[in-house]
C-alpha cells in the first residue's frame, strides 16, 4: 500500500481490479466519491458486473487469471502510442540500464533465461545488469559507512558498488527499455481481448482512459484486493500494477501508487510481522541454513550495497538485541545461532504443512486465529491431514471447523486418535492493542469490555504458554534450552503482560538507560537512530517513531499513535496528524518521485515535496535524503531509495519466477496460452501434489472465482451467529449466468451441485446478468462465482465449504493459493 484511502480523493483516473471496494471495502467509497465529484474517471475491470462496477463510470469484464495479458496490453498501447512519461521513466527507473548479454525469453517455452529444468525454479544471474565500475564502501572515519568498524558491530565484508552500464538515449538493444518494449509488442489488442475475453473497442477505451494519466500532471491510481493476488502468479500480478504506475509517472504521486484494499482492521499488521515462514518481520528476510547460517552471510547477503537497506544490519542486531535482551552480545553474534534456520527441505510452507501432517512428519499443530479446514484449498485434504495429527490446538472466539474438523460430512470420528484442546480468545472489542488500517496507519484500540468468560486476550495466552515451557525447561531441561532460556520476556506492567510494553519493543529504544520494570524507556524518535553496536534494540524499525514520548509510555493517547486531529494542514488529504503513518509518518510512499528531475512538484496544486532552491519544503516527510551532516542535498534522480540502484524496476531480479511479468494461464483453465508455450508458469509451486489433483476442461468446463459478501466476515464464524447478518445473507451461492443457466436447466433459486476433482458442494442458485459468457479465442467459455463464509460448525447457517474446490498451488514468491482461478461443473441436484 503505497499511499491510504483518503488520498484516492486527489486521482484523475481510479482503476478498480480485483477488488469490488463498494461491497468489500465500503469506506473506501467515500473516498472513490471524492475523487468523482472533483471530474475523476472511475473504471472497473472484473470477471462480474459488481456494485463498484454499477457506481463507475467505465466497467470492462475480465475472464479470471489473465491480469498479466491486460497489464501486458496497456503497457504496449502506452509505449506504441507513446504515452509513457518520459522524463520519470529515464530519470526515476532503470529503462536506461543494460542487462546481461545473456538475458533472453524464449516465447515457444515461455522461459526466461536461467531456468532449471530439474528443480523449477531459476538463476537470475543474466537478469542483472553490465557492470561499469565498482566502488567500495568507505569504512574510513569520516566515511559513510564508518560505523561498520564501530566496537560491537558484528564482523562482516563490507559491501562493494556495482555502477550498471546505462544508454540514456535508450537505443541499445539491450537496455532495459528496449527488452521491455519487445517483450510486450506481442500483447496486442486483438490477442490481449481474444485471451482476456473482453471487447477490443472497450479494451481500447479503458486503455486510452488510463494512460491519459501518463500526463506530467495527472495521476492514476490502481485498487486491488484478492481477485489480484489469489493466483499461482499472484506476486507477479502486483509487479504488473507497480510496472504500469511507473511508465506513466503515477508511483508517488497524490492520487497515484498502488493500494491494497486490506479485507480486515489487522492484514497490515500481520503482514508487517513476517507472518511467514521465509519472512522476518519488519520486511528483512528469516535466516535460512543454506544461504545465511551465520550473522556474517546474512549482512554479507541481505545488505544492499547503497540505498537505505545499506543499514540493514542495524536492523537485524536491534531485533536481535529485542529478542535475547542481555544475553544477545557481540561475542555470540547476538543470538543469532538461537534463531531456527528455514531449511532448503522439508517445505513449511502453508500447503506444504498438510502433506507433512499427511505423511506424519508434523505431529501437532497451534491452529492460531485462522480456520484452515475452511478457508485453506482443497480443505478436504486439511481435514484428512490434521485427522493424522497426535494433537492440535485451535485459539478462536468461537468453535470453528477446525475445531471441530471431526463433525465435517465426510469424516469419522470413530477414526480419529487427534487430540484437540480449544482456548476461547478474546474478541476485537474485548482487548486493547494495536491495529494497522490499509493505509499503514498505526492505531491504539481501548478495550471496550472484558472478555467474556474464560476467554483471554492472545497475548495472554501466549504468556501462559510460553512461562510455562520456560518452566519446564528450568525444572526438567531439554533439547536445545538456550534459545528457550535466553529469551528476553519482560513486557509485564505491575505483574500482568501488557501490549504497552511490546509497543516500546516495536518502537525501538536505547539500551543502556532503558528499564523496563521501572518504565523510564528511552525511546527513539526515528529509525535513523538505530545502531548495529548492541547500543539499541528493535523489533520493528519500520515503526520507530509512533510510541516515542518519554514522557508518557504508558498511555497511548499522548504517544504520535494516538494522534487525533482532523485538521488537514495539507490541503490534499494527508491527515498528517492523525495517528501515525510508518515508517516515520509518511503518507505516500516514493514522493519524491512526486517532483521533477529540479524538484518541482509535476502538479504544483498537489504538492508533497519542493526543492526552492536551498532547501526541501516537505508537505509529506520525504522519502529520499534531504539533508546530510546538516546541509541540504539538491535534487538528483534517487527517487527510490530503499532500492540499492535508488532507481525502481522495470525489468527486475528480484522475483522467483521471472524479471517480468509474463502471461500464463491458471492451473485450471479453460483455454490454451496463446502468449507462449507454457501453459502454466514453470515455477508453480506445490501442482506435483497428489492431493491436487487437477482437472480438465473437457470433465470440468466451467472457470469459477470465490469472493465475499458484505454481511459476512472470512470464514463466518462469527457473523453467522449474528442474527441480522444471517437474515441479510443466509446462506452462500453460485452466481451464473441466464446463458449457463439455460444450458443446464437451472432456474434461479435451484439447489445445485458444483464439483470437480477435490470436492463436491451443494448450494442455491443465483441466475444473473452479471455475469456474461466469455468469448475466449473464439470459443465460448462461461464462469461463475461463489461465496464461502459458510461450513458445518455453529448452530446457525450451516453450509458445505466450497473452499473443498480450489487447487492447493501456490505462487513461488508467496505461496498464496489460487482461489480465484479455477475449474468445476454444475448440475442441478
């Protein structure tokens, strides 16, 4: 999330793609609203004629999974009808930069360079840059990069620069425009609407009325949710929205970027966490044992050699510093020999969990605030597999399908030997702590009542837990204590654990005159303040700065989180003084690609930043160095500084399965690529399963797509006990066409079946003119939707679980599943 909902206000032109925000994410239309009533353009491109898409101006339909050709289109209609801003583009992204002499894509395989047959997965070494100088850090005194010999600062090569070989007339074969200009003249009109199954005429209209952004001073925007990144190419279909923002000039800009619409008060919050297994949190990278087994390889490895991640080891030994506390010291490379290491194998990955259980490798399983036995793909093999487990432990507010998984239709549980224990977790409204909306707002919510009964806040029970295991270790020892042992846990307030605590922890804070039992913190004010000596610690360096008064630590309300004035000094909807913004309060991510190569803003009506000429005025905190020992830095072309080029990508190495993005088809489609001779990605994760089992188009015809509802919250276990809800929605669907619906002899209203290889579903039907039948290289191809807030737990709106029915594959860079592409058949039951 680039920017935050208040700023879709200041957008020319708004696209809406894969997300329906009206319904999903119904605040968000106040600000859609905005936007309009100042002359904006709305359009919205989805597989169904949605509420958003009745409220837009433009609405283009869309056949499930192909994203990539749409994105693949636009980028050739702006580069062919030279729409692309040119002084942004040479200037702010590497379109001048040349690749590798040995950079390729080979459109009869559909493979880029580098790939290897045997493992699936490729060597992105041709996918960088010519080299033409090196310079190494100055580790001097006096140098910039002085505090690597710093005492306490862990023991590591500093890094050397690599400056890339550029053509700034953009001629050359092989720089990066050129590549990607020939890449994408393929994806013309008539083959991206034959794929894609829309109109041309219309095609082209949404075409020209986007690009129109790529006008100095005007500005897109792009909303997104699920419908983008649910697919086994999901990570790439969000590269294709950063790639379209930065040829038109949008990344930056008020009104511009790209934003996810979060579909609950805490998914950036958990995402900031590192809630996976290859991720820490605070975006750095987990150590692995077969690329960063020490400290050294892991500063060596993850450091970029300019740009601001040059700082990434202090981050890594202030969270190393917040998790082993005293005991994390320089001799024993603060703790992190403690830390577990992902290994190459076995995978732990989500899906990857449930072939373990299957195969009794894992033999228990913490099933913490998540239902997978409804809401993961393919959930019949969830419930097979965690039958397999010696014991499971479900925190929940209420008794979810997992559960319960023992009381699903299809299982026994006369078989079942799993022990499961279930610890009633507090409500939202039951606990204080901290949320993050989409926009990367941090905000401190009060509880408003106690838990009810024996339900306990998670921090709570986690406490209860973890005290526990420390005591067993102290009482009885164990394999590997010192990690165990060694922890630091002490975010107590007068002998009870307390959120405010862990809020100095995410801050950040100097360790020699911080103590915690006497809460005199020292708090940090900015990230910059961190040190890789063992002088700070941090959990969160993107956070510093929104708990940093002194003053009053433990009271949220006079800490920056707690901001709360509506006065907009901005005059654009910045809300600067509202809670707080990471990192460091700013808005809008890349602002300083707001102005031009001089530093004026390219609208100055819709200013963030603005060199006059000795110094940088900052409507939004700038994101770039404005300053160095106290004197203003003049403008330069360093738009992008958390990138080492501190230029973005147009073509990248940092992605597992290709520099850019490339059309592939879903796992199940029910149509061949007509891009290239791959009809899935080469990198698909997890398809060699034999719990997939995948379908055909000739026993299962029928592209399907799962969303949600209003009336009901994820897997419904709570709204469905919601009488009101329950009557506004009371049970799920499948939405289809009148073609589809005559075709089958389905009346609307008509219970149905809907199955494929993975399961079977009965549900009511909804006949509709929202959804029309593709035409798909000249072949008709229906598709249909399906809600899944429904399962057999609870007493009230019970269903089967039509997440029975997606694929358990996944994208390599993520691993998130491809709901929303896949295929089934329907019948009347």
């Amino acid at each position: 999330m680039t920017g935050h909902w208040c700023d879709y206000q200041n957008a020319d032109v708004i696209m809406t793609i894969g997300s329906n925000n009206v319904e999903n994410h119904p605040v968000s239309a106040k600000w859609v609203q905005k936007a309009l009533d100042r002359g904006a353009t709305w359009i919205v491109v989805d597989p169904r004629y949605t509420r958003s898409a009745e409220m837009a101006d433009i609405y283009c339909p869309i056949r499930s999974g192909t994203d990539i050709a749409f994105y693949g289109g636009l980028y050739n209609y702006i580069i062919e009808n030279d729409l692309w801003q040119h002084e942004y583009v040479l200037n702010y992204t590497n379109a001048s930069y040349l690749l590798d002499s040995e950079y390729s894509f080979d459109v009869n395989t559909g493979i880029f360079s580098g790939f290897d047959d045997k493992t699936a997965t490729y060597n992105n070494h041709s996918w960088h840059y010519q080299v033409e100088s090196e310079a190494k850090w100055d580790t001097s005194e006096g140098g910039d990069y002085a505090w690597v010999n710093k005492p306490g600062t862990p023991a590591f090569t500093p890094l050397t620069l690599e400056t890339p070989k550029k053509d700034e007339t953009l001629q050359d074969p092989m720089c990066v425009f050129q590549q990607f200009k020939k890449h994408y003249s393929r994806y013309d009109l008539d083959t991206v609407s034959s794929i894609c199954g829309m109109d041309k005429g219309l095609l082209e209209k949404v075409y020209a009325t986007y690009a129109a952004t790529g006008a100095p001073d005007k500005s897109g925007t792009i909303l997104y949710a699920l419908g983008q990144t649910q697919h086994h190419y999901g990570a790439q279909n969000c590269r294709a929205m950063s790639i379209l923002q930065l040829l038109l000039g949008n990344a930056g800009m008020p009104g511009g970027g790209v934003n996810a619409m979060r579909g609950e008060p805490n998914v950036q919050g958990a995402t900031d966490m590192g809630m996976m297994v290859h991720e820490h949190p605070a975006y750095l990278k987990w150590p692995t044992e077969y690329g960063t087994p020490t400290l050294r390889d892991w500063c060596e490895k993850e450091t970029y050699a300019d740009g601001y991640y040059t700082n990434k080891p202090k981050f890594l030994v202030s969270s190393l510093k917040e998790w082993w506390g005293d005991a994390a010291t320089v001799e024993n490379d603060y703790g992190y020999d403690w830390w577990p290491k992902v290994p190459k194998s076995p995978d732990y990955t989500i899906m990857s969990s449930f072939e373990l259980m299957n195969k009794g490798v894992i033999k228990g399983y913490f099933n913490w605030g998540m239902n997978p036995c409804h809401s993961a793909p393919n959930a019949g093999n969830v419930r097979r597999s965690m039958a397999k487990l010696d014991w499971l432990v479900v925190a929940d507010w209420v008794i979810t399908e997992s559960a319960s998984f023992w009381d699903a239709p299809d299982m026994d549980a006369s078989q079942i030997d799993t022990t499961v224990y279930f610890l009633p977790a507090a409500l939202i409204y039951e606990k204080p702590g901290i949320i993050l909306n989409s926009g990367r707002w941090l905000q401190y919510r009060y509880a408003a009542v106690e838990p009810w009964e024996e339900a306990k806040p998670d921090y709570e029970i986690c406490d209860l837990l973890w005290t526990s295991i420390v005591d067993l270790y102290k009482k009885e020892g164990g394999a590997n204590p010192d990690p165990i042992l060694n922890a630091k846990w002490d975010y107590y307030v007068d002998g009870k654990i307390d959120p405010r605590p862990v809020a100095w922890a995410l801050n950040g804070y100097k360790i020699a005159s911080s103590d915690f039992g006497k809460a005199d913190v020292d708090l940090l004010g900015t990230y910059g303040d961190l040190q890789a000596d063992g002088t700070t610690a941090c959990a969160m360096w993107i956070y510093t700065g929104f708990w940093a008064n002194k003053k009053a630590p433990l009271d949220p309300a006079e800490q920056p989180i707690g901001r709360r004035n509506t006065e907009d000094k901005s005059g654009i909807g910045l809300n600067s003084e509202w809670a707080y913004c990471w990192p460091s309060n700013r808005r809008i991510l890349y602002n300083r690609a707001s102005a031009d190569l001089a530093g004026k803003p390219w609208n100055p009506q819709k200013k963030l930043v603005e060199w006059t000429g000795e110094k940088w005025d900052q409507v939004d905190v700038a994101d770039f160095v404005t300053a160095k020992n106290g004197t203003p830095v003049p403008p330069n072309n360093k738009a992008f500084f958390m990138l080492w080029e501190q230029n973005a990508r147009l073509i990248s190495y940092g992605m597992n399965d290709g520099p850019v993005p490339e059309h592939y088809e879903p796992f199940e489609s029910p149509a061949d690529n007509q891009m290239n001779g791959s009809q899935n990605s080469p990198c698909i994760r997890f398809a060699e399963y034999e719990s997939v089992k995948k379908g055909d188009r000739s026993q299962y015809p029928i592209a399907v797509t799962t969303y949600s509802v209003t009336e009901h919250w994820q897997t419904g276990g709570q709204t469905r006990c919601c009488p009101a809800l329950l009557e506004a929605s009371p049970e799920q669907f499948i939405e289809m066409s009148e073609e589809l619906a005559a075709e089958k002899g389905i009346a609307n209203g008509d219970l149905v079946r809907v199955f494929n290889n993975r399961g079977s579903v009965k549900v009511h039907a909804l006949v509709t003119p929202r959804f029309k039948p593709f035409t798909v290289n000249g072949q008709t191809v229906h598709q249909v939707g399906m809600t899944h807030h429904f399962g057999w737990a609870g007493e009230f709106g019970t269903g089967d679980v039509v997440n029975d029915l997606p694929p358990n594959v996944g994208d390599p860079n993520t691993f998130v599943p491809e709901y929303k592409a896949f295929l089934v058949d329907v019948e009347k039951a």
